[in-house]
C-alpha cells in the first residue's frame, strides 16, 4: 500500500508546513531580538539616527570615488570609506550587543592602513621614470 | 539612600549617546568635506583629522557600553593604531599625489616644494633648484674640512 493511500498514516505535508511556518515565526523572532535588543529603550534612537548618519556619509563618500578625477582622490576617499566602515561597525557592535565585532573592526583598520600604504607606494613607484 | 548602579547606568548611557552622536557629527563632516573640498590636499585634510575623530569618538563609546576590561582594551587598541597609522598613511598618500602630478588648488597660498621636485629624475631637494648649488657647495666644503682634519682643533 503506497503512503498516499493509507488512512492511518502521519499527514507528512501538514507537519512539514507546520514545521517551516513555526522555523519562519522563529526566526523572525530570533531577527528581531538579535537587531533591537534596546528598541524600548531611548539609546535605541541613537543608533539608529547614527547607523542613519553613517549611511549617508557613506554615500557621500563613495560619490567622491565615482567623480574624483585622479587616482589619488579616489585613494583618498576609498580611506574614508573603510573608516566610516570600522565607525559602523562599532555602532552595529553597540546597537546588537555583540561585543566580538570589535575584531573586525580592528581586522578592517588594519587593513585600511596596509590597503592605502601599498597604493601609496604603487603610485609612487610609478611615478617614477 | 543614593542607588549608585541606576546613576552608573544613567550617566554610562549619556555618555554613550553623546560620544556616539560626536562621532557621526564628525563622520558626516568629513564625508561633506570630501565631496566640497578643492583638490586632494584639502581633501585629504578632511579625512584624516575628521574621520579619525569621528571613529575615536565611536570606539571609545563601543569601550564605555559594554563596560568590559577586555572589551575596552580591545576598543582602546583600535583607536592607538587608528591614531598611529591615520598621519602615516596620509602623508603617504599626500606625497603620492605630489609625485603623480595631482593638481593643486590654484588658491593656494603656500607651496613649500615647489622647485624642489624634479619630475624627470624623481629627485627632490631640501631648497630650491638655484639655491641647491651653492647648498651642495657648502655641504661639500665642509666635509672635506672634516676629512682634511681642519676642525679637529
């Protein structure tokens, strides 16, 4: 007897919707608390407005990549850009409670000074005859 | 009688709020800077000072909210090598532009190696190219006065 046929056997579809409804309701739930652990709390708004701010200097930023007429400027503001980085990334730290971010907030500093120095030193390099 | 965790929260919390309010104040700053500013030297003017405020200001709200030593010394160690590595590369990449040929707003009112740079040999000089004859003469002067044993009396 196939199992689509038998009365007596468990209603495997309904369970398995059951369980991917209640998997989503969890995760959301789980999304929620993981982004606003604070969201009753006024500092909440700070973060907010801030991760806002940093956003739009961000943008501003990268504006300057896209029309900086040489290479410089468009070394100078990617420096900016992976700063406004490390910046955001110690809001979101602070805004999800998740102290281990600061890591990678010292993994992207590091970064940045090697990432500018050598594209300092090619263009130098270059510039030379 | 003075609950002293509710005012530790209250003032850790302002304290917070403030210095991350400063930071993006000085983020946002430097990102209108980068976009108004004339040439590359402003510019990088701008995103030296601002941006390594601004992320100062951040870290050291990061350090005061999670109120942990190791979390503090962590934040601490990126805003000592922010602070150490933002002239550094600056002057790197000031000195880069320089070299390329980047052009200089024409409002400037100071150009310190202005005729110090030679382009075609990639040789610069401490002092303008007509005084780094008589420069290099007395340079030379002098060491073979030393090697002569002149001024060992």
């Amino acid at each position: 007897m196939s199992p689509a046929t038998d009365p007596h056997a468990p209603d495997v579809t309904h369970a398995v919707a059951q369980g991917a409804h209640e998997a989503a309701h969890h995760a959301a739930e789980q999304a929620t608390i993981l982004l606003l652990p604070y969201s009753h709390e006024p500092i909440a708004w700070v973060f907010t407005i801030a991760l806002v701010g940093l956003a739009l200097s961000m943008a501003l930023s990268v504006g300057r990549v896209v029309i900086g007429p040489n290479v410089p400027d468009r070394v100078v503001s990617l420096d900016v850009v992976a700063n406004i980085c490390v910046a955001s990334i110690a809001v979101y730290a602070m805004a999800t409670q998740r102290a281990g971010l600061i890591v990678v907030a010292i993994v992207v500093a590091l970064i940045l000074f090697l990432g500018t120095t050598a594209y300092a030193l090619f263009l130098e390099r270059r510039a030379r005859p | 009688m003075f609950d002293y965790d509710s005012f530790f929260q209250t003032v850790s919390t302002g304290a917070v709020g403030t210095l991350v309010i400063l930071g993006v104040f000085f983020n946002l700053v430097t990102a209108i800077g980068m976009v108004r500013l004339p040439d590359v030297y402003t510019r990088m003017q701008a995103s030296t000072k601002g941006g390594t405020l601004g992320v100062g200001c951040l870290i050291i709200a990061c350090a005061i909210h999670f109120g942990s030593l190791a979390i503090a010394a962590q934040s601490l160690l990126v805003v000592a090598f922010i602070f150490l590595t933002a002239p550094v590369s600056g002057h790197l990449i000031g000195r880069a532009a320089y070299f390329v040929g980047a052009p200089i707003w024409d409002r400037t009112a100071h150009d310190d190696l202005k005729g110090c740079y030679d382009p075609e040999t990639h040789a610069l000089s401490a002092t303008p190219t007509e005084e780094n004859e008589i420069y290099a003469g007395v340079v030379r002067q002098r060491a073979e006065l030393i090697a002569g044993g002149s001024l060992e009396d």
